[in-house]
C-alpha cells in the first residue's frame, strides 16, 4: 500500500482507487470512442499509409492527449514514472527476453509493402500506445491500487484490466479472436509489469511495450505472436514467486519490528 514516504508534495491528489479507475475508464471511452468515429478495423491498421493515418495516430493522439492531462492535474508523474521498491534482478529475464523476441521478430521481418512514411506513422504511434497504456495500466492504475491493496493484489487488479481493456476488438474486426487477445493481454500486461518493478522505471515498460507492438505491426511475420502465450504463462509464474517472496520478507520485517518495539 502507499505509505506517507511515498507522499509527495508535488501530489494535487491523493492516491485512491476510484482516481486511477478513472483515469482508465476516460481513456478507454476517449480510445474506443475515435474508433467508431474512425470506423477502426483493427486487423487491417497496418496494412498502408492511409490506415495506419486513419486508425492508428487518431486515437493514440487523442489517448494521450487524456493521460497527460488527468496526470497532470493528479500530480502523480513522479509516482507513476518511478518504483522504489524493486523486485530481484534476476526477474528482469522476463521482460530481457520478450526484447529478445521483438527484435528477432523484427529481424525477420517482411517489409517489402512498409514505405519511409508507414515508418514514421508506425514508430510515432507505436511509441505513442507504449507510453499511453503503460501511463495508464502501469502507471495511474498501480498507483491507485497500492492505496487499498497489497502488491499482488496490485499485479493482478492491472494487469487484469489492461487485459480489459482490449475485449471491445470484438466489435472492430477480430470477432471470437479478442478473447484470445485478452487472456494473452494478461500475460503481457504482467510481462510490463515486471519490468517496471524489476527496474525501478515505468520508462522501461512503456519502450517494452512500444517495441513488442511495432515489431506485431511493421513486420509482418508471426513469430512474437506465436511466442507471446508463452512469454505471458513464464511471466505469471514468475510474478507469482517474486511477489510471494516480498510479501514474506515485508511479514518477517514487520515481526521484527514489533519484537523490538
């Protein structure tokens, strides 16, 4: 939870739940909400120039555009953007690996249909969802959720509604599939989560994220996809080791604590 040492003064709001379940619900109506006014098919914003103008940069534009400002008036840019209390580095091969993975995704990649301008719209806007949706998953949303509930708590309650989030693909081109995409979601979400925690940086999940999707848009090739599942099943397990043992080590300090006072 979020102690007065986590207070600072540069805070306009206090840390509560319903404040960072705001911050979500404002940018999933903002987010979904250009979708249906662009007409968004969601399996087809990579395929040209003219989509990815269309359907990609609208609502990652307007996405951001909520998460700066409700940020700013909250005050929580230092909160979001930094972590403290870090998990063990050997946890970081979680987030080291689905790197790994992008890049080789990229690496193999098809670009012979991606033109210089697809380039530019897909770097800006993939850039642009990373830092958004880690703003506001990874970010507001675990920030929120520390004023109420305990760390793995926090873990599941994000990486649950990031995964959420992506369930209204249903209705933009992916039918059945988005139920797919959700519960890989999950697994993904833990993924960025890990990151941040194991490296004291929010920055390090939203260059993650921004990397994992320009290597699924630009390239054309399956590969991160496939290994995606896999990546989310290592990640769960692992966050569920880490935080366990945290949890153990904060019980053991505060026994200690006590039998001294």
């Amino acid at each position: 939870m979020t102690t007065h040492s986590d207070i600072s003064p540069s805070l306009r709001v206090l840390p509560s739940v319903w404040h960072g379940v705001l911050v979500y619900l404002a940018y999933t109506a903002v987010f979904y909400g250009v979708f249906i006014l662009m007409r968004v098919e969601y399996a087809r914003v990579g395929e040209s120039a003219d989509t990815l103008r269309s359907w990609l940069l609208p609502p990652t534009i307007a996405g951001f555009v909520v998460a700066v400002v409700l940020v700013s008036v909250y005050g929580w840019w230092r909160l979001a953007l930094t972590d403290r209390r870090r998990l063990p580095r050997w946890a970081a091969f979680v987030p080291a690996l689905a790197a790994v993975v992008a890049l080789v995704n990229m690496l193999l990649g098809n670009y012979a249909t991606v033109t210089p301008q697809m380039w530019v719209y897909l770097i800006g806007g993939c850039a642009m969802v990373g830092f958004n949706e880690e703003m506001v998953n990874r970010g507001t949303l675990v920030v929120a959720l520390r004023s109420r509930f305990g760390e793995t708590g926090v873990w599941l309650l994000s990486s649950a509604m990031f995964a959420v989030f992506h369930l209204p693909n249903i209705f933009f081109g992916l039918g059945g599939l988005a139920i797919v995409q959700v519960v890989i979601a999950f697994g993904m979400g833990t993924v960025f989560y890990l990151a941040r925690r194991t490296t004291g940086s929010l920055i390090a999940s939203m260059l993650l994220h921004g990397l994992w999707d320009l290597s699924a848009f630009a390239s054309h090739v399956p590969y991160s996809g496939v290994l995606a599942p896999l990546l989310g099943i290592v990640a769960v397990i692992v966050a569920a080791i880490v935080l366990a043992r945290e949890r153990r080590g904060k019980s053991a300090a505060g026994l200690a604590t006590a039998r001294q006072g």
